[in-house]
C-alpha cells in the first residue's frame, strides 16, 4: 500500500524560515533510511503558500485562481512523503521517528492513497 505523509505549515515555514542545517542533515539521514528500506517514493517540501495559487470551481461558473498567501497555516502543507507501507498502523510508526523541526507542535497527517 501507498501513503501520502503531509507535514502541516507553520508561521516559520510560511514565513519562508526554512530548518537548520543541523535539521536538514538529520531529515537526509531519516529520508536515506527509508529509501534504504524500499519505503520511499518521494519526499519533497514545498515553497511557501505566497507562491502559489488556489483554483476554485463553483458550479458550472469559469473557474476561479485564487493567488497565496493564505490565511490559515494550519490547514498548509509544507512538505510530503509518498511511502510504501504495510498498514497504517505500520507507517504511523514509522513517522513517529520523523525528525521533526517543528518539535513544539508539529503535525503530521498520514493518508492511504486509493489503490
């Protein structure tokens, strides 16, 4: 099974502060490992809602693009993982080992992907 793994914003992330070099290392390390174990996809992280767009559809009216920032961080992802897993039981525990640069109330949220 697939899982996608989405690490939620936070006003440092969507303030373009970016982790540590120290934090980046030991994420590789972490991302090393799971490519290591055939878990790994891909891992990505991604720019800061100001530099993107939403397109909302409403009816049968042209759609409309909708440019960033947007307001609520906590609905923001800044970073996934698209991870082969077991279970879902299985891939939580594996992101409990996640470094996690945002070890004060970091969230990350795990879904399977419809197969």
């Amino acid at each position: 099974m697939r899982f996608l793994v989405m690490v939620k914003a936070s006003p440092d992330s969507e303030a373009g502060v970016g982790p540590s070099a120290e934090e980046l290392q030991t994420m590789a390390k972490f991302n090393e490992q799971l490519a290591n174990d055939g878990r790994i996809v891909f891992a990505e992280g991604l720019t800061r809602s100001s530099e993107g767009v939403r397109v909302l559809f409403e009816g049968k009216a042209e759609p409309k693009v909708i440019d960033g920032p947007f307001a609520e961080t906590k609905e923001l992802v800044a970073g996934v993982w698209l991870l082969n897993g077991e279970s879902l039981e299985d891939v939580v525990a594996l992101m409990k080992r996640a470094p996690n640069p945002e070890a004060k109330g970091g969230v990350i949220e795990i879904r399977p992907v419809a197969e």
